[in-house]
C-alpha cells in the first residue's frame, strides 16, 4: 500500500498484553519476574523480529534473538503503568490520560450471591450456570451441554475486573445474549462498578463435541469518568478513528468510530486502511489475540508467532503513512504466557516504540513515569499540548532524534 496526499496524522498501535518486564511493585499482585516479551522469546528459543527491533525493540528488555543496536531507525524506551491494576481499560484510560488512583473491583471467589440474583431478577432467567474464575474456553465446554439443555447463560470471571457471559449464537441468541449484558452493565454500579461486561458467544459442538468462541464478542465498559485526550482531540476538530476494541474500551466516549476485528491480521488490514484515511483524524488501534488467544492460555509458541507476524507487516504500516506521521506502538499490560502460576494480566511496563516519518533515526526515551505520555504526546502532536496534564510529550525528542 502507498500513502496518498494528506494531512499527517498520530497513529498509535496497541499490541494488546505485550508487557516488557515486571513493574517494582508486582510482586504485590503476584506478577514478581513477569516478562512477557523476554520470557516468550525464551521459551520458543528465540524471536524473528527484524523490523522492530531496527526500531529498538531490543533496546527495551533482554529479547533473545532481538538484540540490542546502536543506531535504530525509531526512538525507544518503555512506560510504567501508575494507575491501580493491570487490565486492559486501566492501562487504555491511562494511555489517554485518565489514571485510577483504586482498581476495578475482582471476583477471586465468583460474584457475591446478592449480585447473581439481581441478574437473574432483571433478566428474568432462574439461575445462571458457572459463577466462578474461570477460562472462556475451559467453561462453554465444561457447561456448553448444560446451557444447551437448560437454556440459562454461563457466567463467569477473571483475575481481571470482569463480569463475562458466555452464550451459544443459536441455542440462546446473539440478540439475547447482547441484552442481557446491557443489563449486567447498567446493574453493575457502586462497589460492583467492574471494568467490563463482556458478550462471549459461542457456537458447536462439533463433531468432537467441543464448542468454540466466536468473533462477535462485545464489551460493554465503564464510562471514562473524566475526560481523556480522545475528549479533548473531538472538542478540537480532531476524529478519532479506533481498530478492534477500541471503542469498547471508552464506552464510545470521544470515539468517532472503530470497526470490529476478527483476528490480529483483520486488525492490522483495518489499520491501514485507517491510516490511508484521505481527511484528519487520530488513529487508535488495538491488537487483542496476543491477550485473548495466547497469554491467557499459557501458548508461548502461538504467542511468539504472532509477535513475528506482526513484526512481518510493520513495513506495510510505514509504506501507508506520509512524511510527519507520528507512529507509537506501546502495549496495555502484560500477559506472560510462560508463568506457570497463572494464565491472567502480569503487573509489567509496556514497551514504547515512537517514529515520525521522515525521521530516519532515533533516541532512547528512557521509563516514563506513565502511560499518560503516549496520550500527551498525541494532543502535543495536534497542537494540544499539556490539554491533559497527566503525562509528559516525548514529541520533540522523537521529532528531533
């Protein structure tokens, strides 16, 4: 693809769970040598990554098989995540400026009792099946054939601040399914006020009798409580045009648009095609089989291979953009995919990778303070600077290197 004529735009692409290495204070959440990015590249003997690790991704954490250099054709460095937590809203919200000073309520031992009822009273089903910490493809086949038979929908929950819903397209219905959690959301509230609902279709069994996840997934956030630079990029004349989830995320909260996904390659056709936009706007993508296929199923070598899939399409991504585009590719958390001790979010800083087109060199940014200075760094690229106030703009450093 060959960029047009346009007006140069901030582009920022989130892989969804590609942490860099534990935070000082992951022990605290049982994330103590976490290291998403290192410990995958061990595990499957090294990674094939030559287009971002021209761009310094080497330079960031100890890759094997990505090595340090002098000389990248990007500026690096990675964030520290100050907010609470360590899931997928926190560290997006943060990115945009918003930190949470208390994390999203968790469930460790399922939703209280009082919680369940007030589902089923508002929804008008008798019960619900699971209720408990579980995987998303462990439990449709655990209690796939009971919700075939009964009817009543799967819920269950992470180590993450989520209330998840698991039903069959047929048996119960997207329609339904999609209702039900749109109640859920509006229930949630006060001490139960939970990062995500999430829609978690599924369709089979198969002629092995396994039922399988689909793409229709949806996620029903918590409203941004203050107002995040995407607010601000609207108020300014600036569209904010997501990929994946993205709109999820905000509850559509200064989100101009944001197609779904099916998968990571789907994801990245989207974003370029968002990239080569003809009119103005900021471009807010997310990458989210890292997270959702590999990382919480403990699947390293899938894991790696999509890092080295997404490594093999970086030089489309820069062909699309124009002389002046700002290009950051950071992540939202961790996901160590070889800790044997858990399959959830790892506390870890994100890697940032920053290039503005035409700039052909880079400089290391060193660990920023907050993710909030990615988002800082897209209002200084609009002429917004300090709008925010959450973080600090690497801009001329990058503009400069």
């Amino acid at each position: 693809m060959t960029a047009g004529t346009r007006e140069p735009r901030a582009i920022v692409l989130v892989l969804d769970s590609v942490g860099a290495g534990a935070l000082p204070d992951a022990a605290e959440y049982g994330d103590e040598g976490s290291n998403t990015l290192g410990n995958t590249a061990r595990a499957v003997g090294g990674l094939d990554m030559p287009n971002l690790g021209a761009m310094g991704l080497g330079n960031i954490t100890d890759i094997l098989g990505v090595p340090p250099r002098e000389g990248t054709v990007a500026s690096w460095g990675k964030c520290a995540e100050r907010s609470a937590g360590k899931d997928t809203t926190t560290g997006h919200w943060e990115m945009m400026g918003l930190v949470l000073e208390r994390p999203f309520p968790t469930y460790p031992e399922g939703f209280p009792a009082e919680v369940i009822a007030e589902f089923c009273r508002r929804t008008g089903y008798a019960g619900v099946l699971g209720n408990t910490v579980a995987s998303g493809t462990v439990i449709i086949n655990e209690l796939g054939d009971e919700h075939m038979a009964t009817g009543l929908p799967i819920v269950y929950t992470s180590a993450d601040s989520v209330f998840q819903i698991a039903a069959h397209e047929e048996r119960f219905g997207l329609d339904e399914l999609y209702r039900v959690c749109g109640i859920a959301r509006e229930m949630l509230v006060g001490e139960h006020h939970v990062g995500r609902v999430i829609a978690r279709p599924f369709v089979g069994p198969d002629e092995s009798g396994t039922y399988t996840r689909t793409h229709r997934r949806r996620d029903y956030a918590v409203t941004p409580y203050e107002p995040t630079a995407l607010d601000l990029l609207q108020e300014a004349g600036v569209p904010v045009f997501g990929v994946g989830k993205i709109g999820d995320i905000f509850a559509w909260q200064g989100i101009t648009s944001s197609p779904h996904v099916t998968d990571n390659m789907d994801g990245f056709d989207k974003l370029l095609e968002e990239v080569a936009r003809p009119e103005q706007g900021f471009v807010f993508c997310n990458l989210v089989d890292f997270d959702m296929l590999w990382g919480h199923r403990n699947d390293a070598r899938a894991y790696a291979d999509g890092l080295e899939a997404v490594d093999r399409r970086i030089p489309e991504l820069l062909d699309a953009m124009v002389d002046g585009d700002l290009l950051i590719i950071t992540a939202d958390h961790g996901c160590d995919p070889t800790t044997e001790w858990s399959t959830d979010h790892s506390r870890e800083y994100t890697p940032l990778i920053a290039k503005v087109k035409g700039v052909d060199a880079g400089v290391g940014l060193g660990t920023r303070e907050t993710f909030g200075d990615i988002g800082e760094t897209v209002l200084d690229f609009y002429g917004l600077r300090d709008r925010c106030g959450r973080g600090d703009s690497f801009l001329e450093e990058v503009r400069g290197a």
